[in-house]
C-alpha cells in the first residue's frame, strides 16, 4: 500500500520501522476501524461508560478529549481507555493558560495575553513546558493550544485576552516559544485557530465569522505567523469555521460569495493554502462540529464527510455521535471521501501517534506514568511561576489622577461596584472572583462597602447627592469581571441597577476600574482616570493586583494591545 504522506519529513521524521507501523496497521483495519480514527470525540463519561457507549456504536476513535478532573481521577481514566483502546489514543485537552482546564489540581499561569504583556517569549515557553509536563503526567499527550490568532479587533469575542497581542511580529515570536515549552514539555502543541481570528467582531460558534484580509494583508500577518511555525516543524494545527474570501478566490476565481467555505470544509484553505503554498505537512483537525459555524453553510449530513474530504484529517467532537459516524460513512460510501484522501488522514493520524512513540509505549506498559509521577502537581516551581506570569503582566493602564498607590490612609472607605459574568466553558469559577478582591483589600486595613443592587444601594451610587456620598465613601472601585460567557457574542460593560451604577462620579471621587479579563473596557468608559489589566482571572492574579494597587510590587506590565482603543475612538489617556 502506497501512502501519499512523507513521513521521513517534517514535522514527523519517522523511521523505516515505524512508517511500517503505520502502513501494516492501516492495511490490517476494517472501514469502520479506519473511518473511526477520524473521530476525536470529548469524553464527559467515566471511563466505563465511554467504553461501553464505543463498542455499542463499533467505533474506534484516534482519541479523546478530557475535561476538569483530579489528576490521580483523569490518571486512571486515561489508563482504562488506553488499556481497551486496539490503536493508541491521542488524549488531548483544550488548554490556553495552563494544564487546570482539564486537570483539577494542576497549574493555571494566565491567558496568552497575561503573557503577552510580560514582553518577554521565554514566559510563554516556561508556561507551555510546565503545561506538558503536567499533562505527560497524566499520560495526556496532545493540546489544542497555543492560540496565535492576532487580536485586531477589539470587538472581537474569541480572541481577547486568549491572544498574545495585536502585532504580528509579536505573535509569532510568542507562539514559536509556546510550541516549543509544550514539545519540550513532551506533547504535540495545536496551533490554532487557521485561517486566523481576531478580524472579525463575531463568534464562531454562532455562524461562520470572516477573516476579511486581502491576500497581502494575510501573508503579512497571519501567514508570517503559520509560516514561521510551519518552518519550526509544527505539527498539527487546527482549521475552523472562519471564512477568508480573499484566498478562497484567489485559488478559485469563480467561488460565487454564498459558496465561500470556513476553513474547516475549504479546500482552497486547507491544501492550497495550507498544504501547498504553506507547506504545512503535519496533521490538521477542525475546531468543535459542535459550533453553528460548522453547519452554516452546509447540511450536517453533507459536512461531515466534506470536512475530510477538503483536507482536514481529524473531525472533533459531534452532534450526536452515532448519526455523525453514519454520514461519514455514507460520505466514504458516496465517493465524497476518496480511497486516497481516507488513507492520507490515517497516514498523519498514525504517523502522529508514532511520533509520540504511543506503539512501543503500549507494548512496554508506559502508555501511563507511574503514580509517582503525580507528585508533579506539587512542584513548587510551577506555583511560584504563576506567581511570576501575574506579576510581569498586569499592566497599569493608566493613573492621571494620581490614585496609587491605594492606602487606608488616603481612601479607607471604598465602594466597590462588581461587574461580571456567569461561570463559562473556559473558566468555571467566571465571576466570583470580587469576593477575593473585597477580602485582600479588607485584610489591608481598607472599609469595603461591595454593591449588592439593593435599593439603597442603587439611592447611594446613582441618585443621592455627591456631597453625601462622600461622606461616606473616599473612593470607587469597579472591578471588572467579564468575559465572553456560554450564549453572548461581545465582552462590553452591561451596567448593573439599570445604569445607577454608570461612571457619573468621576470628577467628584477619586474613581478606578481593574478587569481580570477583557482589556477593552476603556471603549464603555474611556474617562476612567485610573485603568488596570489583569487580562486573567484567577484567585492568584486577584491577590496580585491588590499587592499592586496597594503599592506592595510595582507594575511591570507592558499593554500587548491598544488598550484606549484609538483606532475606533476618540479615546484620550485623560
């Protein structure tokens, strides 16, 4: 059997032996093995109950997604798949600041963006290798990270603090360093989200968002990025629901508008851009077909095969896992997936596995790190590295009323207005963390009054006179907590006590917004006169900033992004 994939190449480099291995393993599968390892579902279950649900459906999965659970719990998980599994598992996780997002005890050192603002790569190289190590020691091996979209739109909902920055430049360097800590940490890294995100002001998971850079304009941003990457042996990446007409008709002049494909079904994107022209020859999965943009433009009977037929190799996740198997299937059976096409994915899905040395780790019983390999979790380097990443990143944005430090002596009585969002797919603890913010303050001597939208409250913030207010209170706090949650489209201000709680005081009492998300908050309130990012929100960066404001640790941080927003604004730094 021939396979139409150089695997001696970059990014897989295997030997004779193991290239072996993947063309015995692939002539010795049914149909229904092979078109299974195009499937990498999430797994929610016990392992128990995942196994039973694969073998009900006789599939074979290339691997699994996992979710939050205790390192020693998701340890044993992964052996028991591991154990039933005929062909290794890949076990990937979805992980942008640290290995927690899928271990419950493992680290969180802060969004790309926290990162970013450090302006130094070698944190986001530290952060990736502590990253996989933990995973390694679960027996995980592949992440869906690092993120090395470029946030140019400030409206954009995915991007956010999930980006390095705004610069091209700055990105790649960021992302180079990011892919490197996770293989130095032991597991493949996912470059995402191709062809790019962070242009468009919509989401993905609602319809099919657009990277509406000319040709030009992509090469010299996103391009340099994926190039670069490309160049330092990546090796997989992952396509998603985001159109790019400009090289969807420069490769296919004739694609009417309604036509134009997101790059997870394109294949002008995924092999004339990406294999051909980029020279990408690693391993290429879609983003969630769980998303509204998957099935925007196509039926999702149609889409599913589409997807690998138009070059991506893994499909992630389904609707409904059965129903999804049976239109790949009729797919393959139809001639939309060719016989070709259908062994060029198991090429790179194996080859990948072989990379990782997942055969000979399963014929020698190391699939699974000993327990003793948990004792990672209580590596004090990797607290104290977190502790590093917050303390380099939160960035003073601004101070023209000359507010900090902040002291008891100057303003001991604070009214602190909290404006968040429910707890979401990336961050479950989302909006509980101005407890936290109140306690560190509390514990320094301050007199915290936190706004509870009581009436009272709502007469004392929006309707009473400014002289009594000051009577009572020194100073205001709004402490901003808010990120793109379950269902919205936007991270903006949604003012609390209908709009009593609006920035009205700020000529009058010493007046200052923090946010441990979203760094565009100056676009719903650009006179704020004091202005931090924390761009993470976790407990550890809570009690950071308050050591910050207090004056106990200076800011070091360096805004990755134009924080006032000048290209869309009349935004001043007064």
């Amino acid at each position: 059997m021939k396979i139409n994939v150089d695997l001696k190449a970059k990014p897989f480099y295997l030997t004779d032996e193991q290239i072996a291995w993947v063309e015995s393993t692939i002539e010795g599968m049914t149909l229904e093995e092979k078109l299974g390892q195009l499937f990498l579902p999430m797994s929610p279950l016990s392992a128990e109950e995942e196994i039973a649900k694969f073998d009900r459906l006789g599939l074979h999965p290339c691997g699994v997604l996992l979710r939050n659970t205790g390192s020693a719990e998701i340890r044993e998980k992964i052996a028991k798949l591991q154990e039933h599994a005929k062909i290794p598992l890949l076990i990937a996780g979805d992980l942008d600041r640290g290995s927690y997002n899928m271990i419950a005890d493992g680290t969180q050192y802060g969004h790309e963006m926290l990162l970013g603002a450090s302006g130094d790569p070698q944190m986001a190289y530290r952060g990736a290798k502590i990253l996989g190590e933990e995973c390694c020691a679960v027996g995980a091996n592949w992440n869906f990270g690092p993120v090395v979209d470029i946030d140019i739109n400030p409206f954009n909902p995915i991007t956010n603090v999930r980006a390095f920055g705004s610069d091209a430049e700055m990105v790649k360097e960021f992302a180079l360093a990011s892919c490197r800590g996770m293989r130095d940490g032991g597991i493949l890294p996912c470059a995402k989200h191709f062809p790019g995100d962070g242009v468009d002001g919509r989401d993905q998971h609602f319809l099919s968002s657009v990277n509406s850079l000319t040709v030009e304009e992509w090469d010299a941003t996103f391009g340099k990025v994926y190039k670069a990457l490309i160049d330092d042996g990546l090796e997989t990446i992952m396509t998603v629901h985001i159109m790019q007409p400009a090289y969807t008709k420069h490769f296919s002049p004739d694609t009417k508008d309604e036509d134009i494909l997101p790059g997870c079904l394109s294949k002008e994107l995924n092999l004339r851009l990406l294999r051909e022209k980029l020279g990408f020859n690693g391993l290429l999965v879609t983003d969630a077909s769980s998303m509204a943009g998957f099935t925007d433009v196509l039926p999702r009977s149609v889409a599913v095969p589409t997807a690998i037929a138009n070059g991506s190799d893994i499909f992630l996740f389904a609707r409904d896992l059965e129903e999804d198997f049976d239109s790949m299937k009729a797919g393959y059976e139809k001639g939309v997936i060719t016989e070709e096409r259908l062994h060029e994915a198991l090429a790179r899905i194996l080859g990948m596995k072989a990379k990782l040395r997942l055969p000979e780790k399963k014929a020698a019983g190391t699939l699974i790190p000993p327990e003793s390999a948990l004792e990672i979790f209580k590596r004090p380097e990797s607290a104290a590295f977190a502790k590093e990443a917050a303390d380099k990143g939160i960035t003073l944005v601004k101070d023209t009323q000359k507010m900090l430090p902040l002291t008891p002596e100057k303003y001991r009585r604070l009214f602190v207005i909290p404006i968040k969002v429910e707890p979401n797919y990336h961050n479950p603890k989302q909006g509980c963390y101005e407890e936290r913010f109140v306690k560190d303050l509390e514990e320094r001597g301050f007199e915290v009054h936190m706004y509870d939208g009581s009436p009272e409250d709502m007469q004392t913030i929006g309707r009473s006179p400014i002289r009594e207010f000051k009577k009572q209170y020194d100073a205001i706090i709004y402490f901003m907590n808010v990120a793109t949650s379950n269902s919205d489209s936007a991270a903006r201000i949604s003012w609390p006590g209908t709009r009593v709680t609006i920035t009205m005081m700020i000529h009058d009492v010493p007046t200052m917004m923090v946010s441990v998300d979203n760094p565009y908050h100056l676009i719903d309130a650009p006179r704020i006169p004091t202005y931090v990012n924390a761009y993470n929100s976790s407990e550890l960066v809570v009690d950071t900033l308050v050591e910050k404001l207090t004056g106990e640790s200076e800011f070091k941080g360096v805004s990755p992004v134009d924080a006032f927003v000048k290209k869309y604004f009349f935004n001043t730094d007064k």
